[in-house]
C-alpha cells in the first residue's frame, strides 16, 4: 500500500479505544446555532452543506458525527444573513459541498447575498475530478473573486494533470485558491513529501495554507504525530522552502475563537 492510499484504507486500528480520542474532537454540535449551521468565529458562519464525500478519508474529525441531509438549509441560512449583518464570509463545508447537485449548489449562492465571500471546502479536484464540469465551471464562474476554494490535499501524489486542469480554469475565473493539510502518521510526516506537496500545489496555482495537526476524534490515533517530531519535521520544512510556500501549523482547540497556531521555537 502507497503511502497516500493510506488515507482511505481501513483499519482495524480504528477501533481502538484510545483515552482523549472522542466523538466531537472541534466542538461542532456546540457551535451550532442552527441545525446544519455553526458559528465558531467572528464574522464567519460554516455550513454542513452536505452529507456526502467523494471520499472516505479514515483521519476525518467528522467521521463520527451523524450524517444527514437538512432540509431548507439554504432558507434558513438565508434568514439568519439577513438578520445578522457582522457575517463577512459563508463557508460550506460537509461532507463536500461540491457533492451537491448544481441546483442545489445555486441555492446555497442565491441565500449568500454579494458581496459575502464565499468559501469552498472540496476534496473534487483530486478524489472525483469528473464532477467538475462544464456546468459546474460555469457555476462557479458566476462568484468571481467572492470564491475561496479550499482543496484537501495531504500527499503531493494525489495531483496529477486533472487536478491541474481544474486548478487552472478556477483561477482564471477569478477564485483564490489555498491547500489545507493534516500531518499523518505514515503518510506525509516527514518534511521531503511537504516540500514537495507545497511546490507541486503552487504549480498548480494554489497556495500551502494551513498544516493540520491531526483532530483527536475516536478511531484516528494511528495516525497522529507526536507533537515533538511534528514540531521537528515543521522546523525543517521551514528551513527547506521559502516562507510563501510554508503553509501555517495549527491545531483546532475546542471553544477557541481561531486556530491555535503551533510554535516551534
């Protein structure tokens, strides 16, 4: 087994019960102010968009949770961005996001009046590249500069030319484009993959923006990092690439108001 298709490989392993690893590892069904909704930062809603992924990544801090499909989300959303005028940005989350049909796709855009960014969390570009098409394109088009498309990109082998492709024609629509990782033990954690990983994403037009420590949710310890050896393989990837190509190290603490950025001093 490759070490990026470690990712979605079960394992016996995740059925250890290991003391710290539990259900809700973020605090999500707390920061939830709708079903379906969440608030955990200023100026910022997240949305369960949907319940489906194109992949099932073992690691996932969500894997736990209950997965369904919320009726009128986009309704609901709509009413609260209308009465709570601090929101500067709607992130739809899941699940995938890019899951959903183009109409209901259209829906989630029609509730988010201009000029709220809107931010994309998808897997698509590398897990199901077929889903993006000319229809999809031309919805996205429509959001310009308001789109910020988070790809899910762990291992610098899950690019390839259809991931360029579709990094391109985002780009050329106006989208700014960023890569969030998680440090996996066994599949990126030494600092030669993450080098390569943030060269081969910028290649493709996307920047490094966050390097996960991994969330403590119940069945995913094999594949944490010990925090000293992350701390090591971060200092050496710091040392290895220019500082635009260094994505930020961050851990997510329950009931914090952002990310909690990990120091290596």
């Amino acid at each position: 087994m490759t070490r990026c298709k470690k990712q979605f490989e079960f394992s016996e392993k995740e059925n250890a019960k290991i003391r710290g690893f539990i259900k809700d590892p973020v605090g999500d069904k707390k920061a939830e102010i709708e079903s379906g909704i969440l608030q955990k930062y200023k100026g910022r809603l997240l949305v369960m968009a949907s319940d489906k992924c194109a992949v099932q990544c073992r690691f996932c801090f969500r894997k736990n949770m209950q997965k369904k499909s919320i009726q009128n989300l986009p309704e609901k959303l709509h009413k609260i961005l209308k009465k709570d005028k601090s929101i500067k940005e709607v992130i739809l989350s899941g699940g995938d996001p890019l899951m959903l049909s183009n109409s209901k796709l259209q829906a989630f855009f029609n509730a988010i009046p201009k000029p709220l960014k809107i931010r994309i969390h998808s897997r698509i570009a590398t897990a199901l590249p077929s889903r993006f098409t000319p229809a999809l394109q031309r919805l996205l088009k429509q959001l310009g500069n308001r789109l910020i498309f988070v790809a899910h990109v762990n291992h610098p082998d899950e690019l390839n030319k259809k991931s360029e492709k579709i990094f391109l024609c985002l780009s050329k629509n106006g989208a700014t484009l960023l890569n969030q990782s998680v440090l996996l033990k066994d599949i990126n954690n030494n600092a030669k993959i993450l080098a390569e990983l943030s060269e081969k994403l910028f290649s493709q037009r996307v920047l490094p923006y966050y390097l996960h420590q991994l969330d403590r949710a119940k069945g995913v310890a094999h594949f944490e990092v010990p925090i000293k050896e992350a701390k090591e393989i971060f200092k050496e990837l710091k040392e290895t690439l220019p500082g635009y190509l260094v994505p930020r190290f961050v851990k997510e603490v329950k009931g914090k108001k952002s990310k909690v950025w990990i120091s290596t001093f």
